[in-house]
C-alpha cells in the first residue's frame, strides 16, 4: 500500500549545547583512581540497622528449640502489650503469660516443695489452671457460649427440647443425666440434663467427662435428702458427744492410711464432700443413738502431715526389719533403678525398687523416690546417691549379694 519509504536519521549528543561537555567529564572520571564517597543520610544507616536487628531477631527466633516456654504464648515475642492498660493490669498479665506467679512460685522462695492442685493432685501452674483443672472445666466450656447455654437451657424448661436415656452405662451418672434432642429429634452436642431439676451442663466425653456432672447439686434431689437427714440426725445438743482420745487417734490414722493409699493431696480430709459422707455414715451408724459432729474430729491437716512423717519413719524401720533378715535367710536380692526428669520443676528423681523371692513368690519393696541435685549426671555422682540409699536401709554392707538392673537412663 505504501511501496516508499523515507529513512531520517536523527542525530544523537552531537551540536546539543552542554552535552560535549558532559562527554569530557564522564571519560575523566572514569580515569581517576579513587572515587569521591558521599556522606550516608542518618536516617539511612537508622533504617539498614533497623531492618538488621529485625532480621537477626527473627532468625533467632526461628532456631530456638520447640521447648521454648514462650511458644506457647505467642507467635511473635517481640509484641507489646498495649501501653494504654494500667500498671497493674500489665504486670498481672505478663505474670500470667510468662506462668509465673506468687500462687504457682511462692515455693521457691519458701524452699519448700512446690505447691499441688487440691482438686487434680497435679502441680500448680498458671496452664494447669487456665486450661487442665478439672475444676474449671464448666467455666471454660462455657466461655463465649453463654447465649447458647442460655437458648439452650429455655427450650428444655419450655419442653421444646426433650430428654432421652444415655445409652452409655460405664457411669452411673447417666441413670440421673439425660441427652438433649431438638424438634427433629437430632441430639445437642456438648449439652446435657439433669432428669430431675432439668438444669443443662456441658459435656464433652473427650476433654472433660463426668466431672462437672458429679458435682452437681440438684435442688429436687437435695430437698429429699435434707429431709431424710433431718429426721436421721435430729438430736438435742444433749445428744452429741465428744470421741474419746484413743478413737481419735485410730480415726487419724485412718486418715493418714487415706491420704497415702489413694495419693491425695492433706487437704482433701478437710474437704465438704469427705465430711458430707463421714458424716451420713457416723449418723447412720448411730441413727437410733447419739449424734456424733465428725466435722469436730476430723485432724488438722497439719496434725495428717506430723502423723504420715512419723508412719513413715514406722515403716523405713519395718522395712530395714525385713530386708534385713531376708538378706539373711537368703542367696541374694536384686534391686531396679529409675531415672527421669519431671517437666514442670525441671527437677531429676532417681527410685529404688528392691526385688526378693519369699515364700516361692516374688516381693518387691520400694526403698523410696530421691530428687538429685542439678548437676552433671555421672557414674560417680550417681553411684553415691544410691550407696546413701542403700545406708539408710543397712543394705550396703550385702552389697556383694545385689545384683542391680537397669536399663541405662536411655
């Protein structure tokens, strides 16, 4: 369509005013040997540095092992809390972050041991509370779902949701809590009731079980039973009478025998439920006699503590007994070894188990739990602790007729 074509070559720096000039410059500097260096800006070395401790920052953190106690609160370790909080409310959750309080660490001032959950028997920490304690079980399931529990609570009141028998037997609290169901018969999750006073609890077998459902107080229930224990236990104050020493004495071993057999924490003997029931027995026991207030000779606490220490040199002595004359009477013995550190204290216990054949039967006797010193686990170091345990028991000297098993603290 267009069969000529005009070329028009332009020309490039050459008769342009200055840039022949600019040509010179350019070729003389490139001949100098050292090259002038501006001065950087502050801002610019501010904002490089800024930018490199951020990012040595995160590569630190980044390398740190997962053990890391601050992982577990946060991603980002380096974030504020926010500066419009108050003294107070910043130090309350930074100690509730970092897990450290007088309530979970006052024993390591006191230099006692450290403190336990009375409801878990598990050692007290600011996780335990917040996320494990059975205790609190209910108050977390119910955080953020109050208006469910509430719509959900209605319609069972109004009859709109109906209740239905567990089918699961493995507790007897199913014969007193019943499923929920909607108009359509699909089952509530998470929700269960009280066949009696109707009162709804969560409920999730995996995370909580029945704890939160025994401990419920059924109003309908409780009626019945203050009535029948009225009429069991009403007696003028005539009628009450003090335990004479020696019982007292019997009834605080007992105590005592409790608290070790079934590992529970000492203030479990002062707890309501315990005394609800020692009660009902006493009154039962008693129910054409005389009222006897348990609540009066239940043992301090403290006297649980005094009396299990003193059972306990009781049975170091009785166990050196027997040891002692199996030894003896016998070819030889073997005693296992344990070693393992506890997570929250970080502490290292070592136990002895002393193995003997009596009677064509294998004994095992277990000569105690020691808590090592935070040093360099050696041969010698722990050599020497098990020679002390051994003395305490006088089995050193028959040393040569124990053969020691473990498994190398792998």
């Amino acid at each position: 369509e267009h069969p000529n074509a005009t070329l028009v070559w332009v020309p490039g720096h050459s008769g342009i005013s200055g840039n022949e000039r600019a040509d010179r410059l350019a070729k003389r500097g490139a001949d100098a040997d050292v090259a002038t260096v501006a001065s950087i800006p502050l801002l610019d070395i501010q904002r490089f540095a800024k930018q490199s401790w951020i990012a040595r920052r995160k590569e630190r953190w980044s390398s740190m092992s997962d053990d890391n106690k601050l992982r577990d609160i946060c991603e980002n370790p380096y974030d504020l809390i926010h500066s419009q909080l108050s003294r107070r409310d910043q130090t309350a959750i930074t100690r509730l972050r970092i897990g450290h309080t007088r309530l979970t660490h006052s024993y390591l001032m006191e230099k006692t041991p450290s403190s336990m959950c009375g409801t878990c028997n598990s050692v007290l920490s600011v996780k335990h509370l917040l996320e494990e304690c059975i205790r609190f079980d209910e108050e977390r399931m119910l955080r953020g779902q109050d208006m469910e529990k509430q719509e959900v609570q209605k319609k069972v009141w109004q009859k709109i949701f109906k209740l239905v028998d567990s089918k699961s037997d493995k507790s007897t609290i199913w014969k007193k809590f019943k499923l929920i169901r909607d108009e359509k018969n699909n089952e509530i999750k998470n929700w269960v009731a009280c066949g009696d006073c109707l009162k709804i609890y969560s409920f999730d077998s995996r995370k909580t079980g029945t704890s939160n459902l025994q401990r419920h107080n059924c109003a309908t229930a409780s009626e019945g039973i203050n009535r029948i224990t009225s009429y069991l236990t009403k007696a003028n104050d005539a009628d009450r009478v003090k335990l004479p020493q020696e019982d007292i004495k019997k009834l605080t071993k007992a105590m005592c025998e409790m608290v070790v057999k079934d590992m529970r924490p000492m203030e479990a003997v002062s707890g309501e439920g315990l005394l609800s029931v020692l009660q009902t027995v006493y009154n039962l026991g008693v129910k054409h006699g005389k009222i006897i207030p348990i609540k009066d000779e239940i043992p301090h606490p403290t006297t649980i503590s005094r009396n299990i220490s003193s059972m306990g040199l009781n049975a170091r002595t009785s166990l050196k007994e027997i040891l002692s004359d199996m030894l003896q009477n016998s070819e030889g013995a073997a005693i296992t070894t344990d070693l393992w550190t506890e997570k929250y204290d970080n502490l290292t216990y070592m136990s002895l188990t002393f193995h003997y054949v009596s009677d064509m039967k294998t004994q095992k006797r277990c000569l105690g739990v020691r808590p090592l010193l935070p040093e360099k686990k050696t041969g010698e170091y722990l050599k020497r602790e098990i020679i002390n345990a051994l003395q305490t028991f006088n089995l050193y000297g028959s040393i040569e007729n124990i053969v020691f098993v473990t498994d190398r603290w792998s």
